[in-house]
C-alpha cells in the first residue's frame, strides 16, 4: 500500500464540532463550541477546509472520524458524515479514539525529555467520566484502555498511576468545573477537548491500520450500554 499524504477528519464527540484536513503535511481546520447545533455545522466546514486547501474530494486518500467515547449523538454524526462520504469517494477510513486526540494535540505543542505520563477525561454525565491512562515517549504513545468509572474510581486510578510514574501526570480534560477534585490529582491540569486536527494527525501516523467500507463500517464507541439508568443504578455507581 502506498503511503497517505491526505487526509480528511471529523471530530464531533463533545461540545465542539471540528474538521480538518491535512495535504502534503499543509494543515487546514476548522474547530467550533457547538453544542447541539453540529449536524448543521459539519458539512460546512468540510467544504471550507477542502474550499481552503484547493483539495478535490476524489484526491483525499483517507478518512477520519473521532471514534468517542463522547456524546452519543455527536459520536454518531462523525462516524455517518464519513461513513457517506467513504462511500461516495470508495476511500479508507481510519478510526481514531478522542481521548487520545487530546493527548496528540498536548503533545504536539510541548516537548518532553523524558518519558511523560498523562490522563484524558471527559465528563460522561450521570456521575462519570471517560478516563484514558497512557504516557508518551520518543513521540511515540503507550495507552491503556479507555475505561468509563465514577470520579472516585478515576481519582484512585490516576493516583496509582501517578505512583508508578518517575515524572508525575499531566491531567488532559473537560472536568475541571463539575470534578474539581480530580484536577488536584495532577501536577498540572490543562482544559481541552478534542480536535479534528489531531484525529488526522494520528490517522496519517496509523494509517496502516485504516479499513475499506468492505472491512468495517464507520461505528461509534459509546461506552455506556443503556442512555438513561435507574435512579438506582446511578446511587449503585456512584458508590463504586
């Protein structure tokens, strides 16, 4: 397989709605505070960037999408948007963990000369949150599965993480206003969600794991089975 100089992703997953679009290592995006208003938006700005960037659609070699975990209207909005269009264009698509864009965009703009441990969070709602654990070293990522617990189980998970780690954590997230109590876990906290930008980044660096339509279809990672629990089941995780 040859090597993919451009790609095209889409980002929807939380309160942002971003696009970008990368061509020859020339990057091109777009990165809005939405909420609720993406499916108006996104096609949008796929025009723009591809308006800006004097891309053709037919040139695009690949295509990305902010797998989630998020919310859960977001997720499926990235994944149908470049659902439709690898099956206009009959392009790969690559499908990238949000979470781990966050890290991506941190670490593209800070550099490190040691090994860096990191968390990424984001507010699940119903007293959760998304956690993902990993550390980033010689601009290479080692993560840990993405894993959807109470805070507390966040705050105890971070702080053995941190135990086994020679140079601290970094906290990466949106938890900052409704989990206060997990930023004091970190030796610095930085508010952030996740981008396009770095979706297509991570997708060109893993495109040798990307998919035709035929091997997979473009599908959400929503990490929560039911949409509303209990009154009870929530007291049940908020013990945990």
């Amino acid at each position: 397989m040859s090597e993919f100089t451009t790609v095209l992703a889409v980002e929807t997953s939380t309160k942002a709605c971003s696009v970008a679009l990368i061509n020859q290592g020339k990057e091109f995006s777009r990165h809005e505070i939405l909420p609720q208003k993406h499916a108006h938006r996104v096609l949008e700005m796929v025009d723009e960037v591809l308006q800006e960037s004097t891309v053709a659609k037919a040139d695009i070699d690949l295509l990305a999408y902010g797998e989630g975990p998020g919310a859960f209207t977001g997720i499926r909005i990235a994944s149908g948007v470049i659902q439709g269009l690898a099956l206009g264009l009959n392009k790969p698509v690559s499908a990238i963990s949000s979470l781990s864009a966050m890290a991506e965009d941190y670490f593209s703009n800070n550099s490190f000369d040691n090994e860096q441990a990191f968390a990424c969070l984001l507010d699940a709602r119903m007293s959760e949150v998304y956690l993902l654990l990993g550390s980033f070293d010689n601009n290479e990522f080692k993560l840990e599965p993405v894993a959807m617990v109470s805070p507390a189980k966040a705050e105890q998970l971070i702080r053995e993480f941190s135990q086994a780690s020679k140079h601290g954590v970094i906290g990466i997230g949106d938890i900052e206003k409704e989990y206060s109590q997990l930023t004091a876990c970190f030796d610095s906290y930085i508010s952030s969600l996740p981008k396009a930008l770095s979706i297509a980044r991570l997708a060109l660096k893993q495109q040798a794991f990307s998919k035709n339509l035929e091997q997979m279809i473009p599908e959400p990672v929503y990490l929560r089975n039911q949409v509303a629990d209990t009154i009870e089941q929530r007291k049940q995780k908020q013990q945990a």
